[in-house]
C-alpha cells in the first residue's frame, strides 16, 4: 500500500486536531453541570523557570527555559459521582507560553492545556497539590531546511503538550494562596512529522492563586456497587506517522498504521479498571520498505505486521479515561530484520517494548460498568520510549 495522499493527510490532521479539541471543550463542560456558574472558579497565574533537557547528539545548544502560565480552575462541586470518588478534584484549563532556551533556532511555545488537580490540606495553612494535563501547543520555529536546518527537536508547528506538576502550597488568607511547584513539560508531534526529538523541560513554577468563594459544600451521593466481572473488550482504528527515524529522513511521506486489540478488563475498584490482551498492527511503511529494499521475497505482508501483548491501567472519571498500557512485542520481524542487516541501531528496548498513552471518551458514565459502553480513543503509541504514531480508535466491552 503507498503512503496516503497530501491531500489526505493533510485533512485527518486538521479533523484530528478538531476532534480533540471538541472532545476537550466538550467534556470540560460535560464533567461538571455547574460550569457556567462562577462561585466555584478559582484563578492562578505562575511564573516558570526550568531547563530543556539535552537528550539527543543533534540537539542545539540551550540556556535557561523561561514562562508564563494563566490556569482558570474549578472545584469539583460532586454533581458527578466521580467527584466524590476522587476527593473532590480541581480542574481547569491552562495557558501557558515558554521560551525553550534557544530562540533563534527553538522559538517560543505557545500553548493550552486541560487539566485536573488533586489537593491534598496539611493543616489549616499548608496544601500538597498535584497536576496532570494533556493539551496541544503552537511552535514559531520548526525544522526547514533552508531557514532553520539545525531544529531537530520539532518538525511541525502543531504539537501535543503534556504537563504534570506537584508541590507545596501556602494560604495566606482563606482566599490567596502560592504555591512552588516541580513541573515536567514535554512537546512532541508524536512522529506525524520528522524531524521529532521533541523537547522535555525540567522546571520550577511559582504561582499565585486567588479563590474568590471559599465556602464550599460538596454534594454527596450513595456508594454503589460496581461490576467486577472479567470483561471481553474489541477496538481498532488507525494511526498516521512518517517512516521511522527521529531526526532522518525529514520531509518524507505519511503512512497509516491499521491495529485491533482484544483483551479483557476487570475493575479494581470504583474507579479503576485493569486490562489486559493483545494488540496487532499493520504497518504500510513497513510493506513499502521491504518490497522497495527486496528484503522478505514473497512476505512483505506477513512481515510487516507486529504484534503486542500488554497490560493496562485506566483510571476513570465519569465517562473519560486516562489509559497507561506497557506492552511486550512478541512477533516483529521487521525491525529485527533491519537489525540484522545493519540498516537500523540495535537498541533492546526498540525490539521488545511497545507502550500506549491514551484518553478515552465513553457515550455514558462509567459509574457502574463498561459494559455495552462503545468508546472512542486519542493516544500516542511509543517504541523504546520514543513516539511511533498517534492514533484514533473505537470500541466496545461486552
């Protein structure tokens, strides 16, 4: 199968990138009946300071990343039951712009993010706080090779952003608060476009926080029961990236990846569910390569498959989750192939792991079961810890 068409590849970009932000906008509102109402709104701006992490022989010289970041929160009022279960959470959207340390070649980041807040008091005064958010990000300075041919890190100007932040907070009155906060971001286009080194920064965030209301009384509701049955689960879809490398070869065309799973789940607890399965994926990247390199006379279809057992581990909020999945690779003949054949480094964990992150969005609440509750998927698949592809999928348990 040759590589999609510009044509195309272009459109499921722009609807994937739709897509999450619908769906974002969409279950903000939808997590919360009492959104438009501002008595539970709360406002924190931070200044960031931290440093890109050097973590590939092609990336540029950097000095001191510096930021801003804008977060409107909102307390979770228990109109959910999900609310209750998880204490009460605090969650929001954030904006938030760095510079990554190297404008000339880097540029600036500009970026929104959704996220939830999980507090936890120490006393009347003090407050351990938590954050973990997934949003999307504009670069002003990507790869190109006449004008900014040293830019391995990002290769698109869209790209995804991930946040996770934890640390310690003060109230100074009942309403104003700081906090410092140990934050990790990483940017990454998740290998749709290379060059893909993607940039990790390390930093600290001090930030201060006003909360307009502070009398809050949360809504309660009856704990429930929940199936805790072994449950048989299906899904496929499609993901989309250019032929592997993370630097080289850039500019290439895009290929489809087609995969399907079948794995059971039971839930742990109230708000959890475990997994576990396999997981096949057809490459065309891999079908093109080997009849354009003659490698596998007569085999290229068997061979370019890959097939991967896993476990997992979903968190659940309502009718979203939050999927990690480590995986095993137990058939892939072609990057052992290229090994083999010297035409790719030998690296151990490349061969063997295969990992997803993904959010999932349920037509209706996970309170009881997932029972006969088709989903939708966003996730990045990884190799080794590097990006493979981004992908979309449906599914269903039974």
């Amino acid at each position: 199968m040759k590589a999609i068409s510009p044509l195309y590849k272009h459109i499921h970009l722009k609807w994937l990138l739709a897509l999450v932000l619908l769906l974002t906008l969409n279950y903000v509102s939808a997590q919360n009946d009492t959104l438009n109402s501002k008595d539970l709104l709360r406002y924190d701006v931070g200044f960031v300071y931290g440093k890109t992490l050097n973590i590939h022989p092609f990336f540029p010289d950097v000095s001191n990343a510096l930021g801003f970041e804008l977060s409107i929160l909102k307390q979770a009022s228990g109109e959910k039951y999900w609310h209750q279960l998880y204490k009460y959470p605090i969650f929001g959207v954030s904006f938030l712009g760095m510079n990554l340390g190297n404008d000339s070649i880097l540029g600036q980041a500009i970026g929104a993010y959704y996220f939830k807040e999980f507090p936890k008091k120490l006393g009347k005064r003090f407050e351990w706080n938590s954050r973990i958010g997934a949003g999307l990000a504009y670069f002003t300075k990507i790869y190109d090779p006449f004008d900014n041919p040293n830019n391995y890190v990002i290769g698109s100007r869209i790209t995804g952003l991930g946040v996770a932040q934890t640390g310690l907070g003060f109230y100074i009155t009942n309403k104003l608060s700081i906090y410092g906060r140990f934050a990790f971001i990483h940017y990454s286009n998740g290998h749709y476009s290379v060059p893909n080194i993607g940039a990790n920064i390390i930093s600290g965030i001090f930030s201060i926080k006003y909360t307009p209301t502070t009398d809050f009384k949360p809504k309660t509701h009856e704990v429930i029961e929940v199936d805790k049955k072994w449950r048989l689960n299906v899904d496929f879809g499609l993901g989309l990236h250019e032929i592997e490398g993370t630097v080289l070869p850039t500019r290439g065309p895009r290929y489809p990846v087609y995969f399907g799973s079948i794995y059971t789940t039971k839930r742990l607890k109230k708000k959890a569910l475990f997994s576990a399965g396999f997981n096949l994926n057809y490459f065309t990247a891999f079908h093109d390569f080997i009849i354009n390199q003659q490698i596998f006379d007569g085999k290229e279809k068997a061979k370019s498959y890959k097939g991967v057992v896993f476990i997992g581990y979903e968190w659940l909020f309502g009718r979203m989750g939050f999927l990690l999945q480590p995986g095993f690779n137990v058939y892939y003949p072609f990057r052992k192939e290229l090994i083999k054949l010297e035409l790719t480094n030998s690296r151990s964990m490349d061969v063997i792991n295969s990992n997803l992150v993904a959010f999932k969005f349920y037509t209706r609440s996970t309170r009881q079961t997932t029972r006969y509750n088709p989903f939708i998927g966003i996730g990045l698949r990884t190799i080794g810890g590097k990006a493979d592809f981004v992908e979309t999928r449906i599914g269903m348990a039974f």
